[in-house]
C-alpha cells in the first residue's frame, strides 16, 4: 500500500505543506507524446505514451466517459482502479495515477514492452522446463500477493500475463478481478454471477455454481502451466459450450512426452473441487504448492531480481 501522503499523482506531497512549496499540479494529456495502440476493449483504449517531462514511458488506459456510462461499467471502472492502487508488486503492472478531460478518464499504467506472454507461446510452441518453471512461479508469486491483498484476478490467461523489457511478468487487466472485502458481510458478490472469464481458462466453480474463489485463480494456473508445455490449453472444445463440458467433466489429457513432475502438479491444480486444489487452504496451501517438486530450484527471495531465462 502507498504511503497516505501520495496525491492523486502518486507523487509524495510533503507532509507540512510549506507556503513556498509549489503545489503539485495535475499530469494531463498535453504532458505526454501518445504513440502505438497497445489493446483495444469495448469502451477503453491502451496507448503507449511518453511523458514529456521526463521522457518516462507509459502505457494509457484511455477511457471513454459516455461509453462507460452507456454500458453501465462504472462499478467495474471503479473496482479496477481501486484493486490496481491496492497493488504494489513487480509482478503486477502499477498504476501511477489517473487524471480525466470532460471525455475520458485516463490511468496511467506500466508499460510491458515485451507485450503478451501468449505471443512467445505461439511463436516458440512451448516453453522448455527452465522457463515454464521461472515463468509458472513469477505468475504465482503475483496470485500469491493478489490474495494477500483481498483480490481474486478472475480471468488469469496468457494474454493478460505480459512480459516487461526485463522478460519479467506483468499481470494485468484487473477490470473483472473480485475484491473480497468488498463482501465484509459475507453477502454473495452480485458480480460473481455475472462475470464468467475466459473460456478456456474458467475454473468449474465459476461454471457450476457462479462463485469464484481464490482458487480459481490456482485453476487458471494450472491451465497456463499445461499450456506452456504443450502449447495449447488442456480444455477447447469446438466452441464455448464444449470447452465448458470438457471442464466441468475434468476432460483432459497430457501428449506424451509431457514431463512427469510437471504432469503431477498441473493434476494437483485441476481439481473439480476447489477446496481440493492444491493451493487452497490460505497461506499454508500456497507455500504447500511452492514447496512441490515441480518449482525444485526456484528462489522465491530473490526471483524477481534474477534474470530471465533465454526463451529464443
Ligand atoms: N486492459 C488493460 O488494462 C491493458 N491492456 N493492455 C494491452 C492488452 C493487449 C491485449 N492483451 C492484454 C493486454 C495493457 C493494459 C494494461 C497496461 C499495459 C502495459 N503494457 C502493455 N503492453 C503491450 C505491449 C505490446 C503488445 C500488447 C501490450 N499493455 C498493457
């Protein structure tokens, strides 16, 4: 969590504001030189920005006042900018602040430039056992402070883990994550039965019973790890009613030559019941998963400061 004496701009007021301190004035559009369309949703815009003042580069999530409003998505707006200010992590892309003209709101984000993690997928085919171990652990040291936090990210998939100019993971998109202490009353999050992720990388819980849950992420997980080994995702049907039968009947299986260690965790993470997966439990059932045998070799103290290994 920031400091509290972080404004708007994310930048540190002094705690006494002394008379000669210039005020700290809002960043606007005119501060950066916008460059490429990094993604486009369905009332939101990324685009890679320069600020001008310190030639620091940017992605900006551009969005669209009247858009938002009309497609009553303000809660998921809020919800989003809420979850990313609540997050401080090098596996989590960072909100530095947000500003707005009479059109648009404007959040001012990390800029991964290595792009999606899906992109080398499809253009090595599958990763090697070094890079599917440092990669599945730097995704799951991001869910791991995502939960410390109260937050469930809900549609963890390989287009959303992008890679920065160090090769390391930036998770992002956070616009249908869950905050849990949003339901300090226990009462069911309406949400929760609304939103339904990415079809291949849904956990059965959110099919059958609408309830996501922490482990849901633990599934997608699973999903992704299977994926960086085969280099496919274990559940995709013809369309998205058979991927969804394929996973709520655990319909899958491994091509041959699919490492053992990795074949063990990934049947420990889909699990039907999500009480069962490995993972759950709390803090115990997380460091149960990073202490399996599958993450042997893995520094979890000093593995964002290491360096990438060589995909290519
Ligand atoms: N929805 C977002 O918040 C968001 N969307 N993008 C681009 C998407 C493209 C499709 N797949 C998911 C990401 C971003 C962000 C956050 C902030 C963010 C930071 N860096 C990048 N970098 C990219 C670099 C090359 C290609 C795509 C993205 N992209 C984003």
């Amino acid at each position: 969590p920031r400091s509290n004496s972080n404004n708007d701009n994310g930048q540190q007021t002094p705690k006494t504001q002394l008379s000669h301190t210039p005020s700290v004035r809002k960043k606007g559009v005119k501060d950066f030189e916008f460059g490429k369309t990094l993604g486009e949703g369905s009332y939101s815009t990324v685009v890679a920005a320069r600020d001008r003042s310190n030639n620091r580069e940017y992605a900006v999530k551009i969005l669209d006042k009247k858009h938002i409003i009309k497609e009553k998505k303000v809660k998921y707006v809020n919800i989003e900018k809420n979850t990313l200010n609540k997050m401080n992590h090098p596996g989590i892309v960072r909100l530095y602040y947000t500003f707005q003209d009479p059109d648009s709101l404007y959040f001012v984000l990390d800029h991964a430039k290595n792009g999606e993690l899906l992109t080398f997928i499809k253009k090595l085919g599958s990763f090697d056992m070094d890079c599917t171990k440092f990669y599945a652990a730097q995704i799951l040291s991001a869910i791991e402070y995502m939960h410390s936090q109260g937050v469930i990210h809900r549609d963890l998939k390989p287009e959303n883990i992008l890679l920065d100019d160090k090769m390391h993971v930036k998770v992002t998109d956070f616009g249908t994550a869950k905050i849990l202490e949003q339901n300090a009353d226990g009462e069911e999050d309406d949400r929760a039965n609304s939103f339904v992720g990415t079809a291949e990388y849904v956990s059965p819980e959110l099919l059958k019973e609408k309830a996501a849950c922490k482990s849901s992420d633990f599934w997608a997980l699973g999903c992704i790890i299977y994926q960086l080994i085969a280099g496919r995702p274990p559940f995709k049907g013809a369309n998205e009613y058979r991927t969804f039968q394929k996973i709520v009947n655990l319909e899958y299986s491994f091509p041959d030559g699919f490492p053992t260690v990795a074949r063990d965790l990934v049947q420990k993470l889909l699990v039907l019941n999500p009480s069962e997966r490995l993972g759950s439990g709390g803090k115990a059932g997380v460091e149960r998963l990073k202490a399996h045998s599958f993450f042997q070799g893995i520094d979890w103290d000093t593995l964002w400061q290491q360096p990438a290994p060589n995909l290519l």
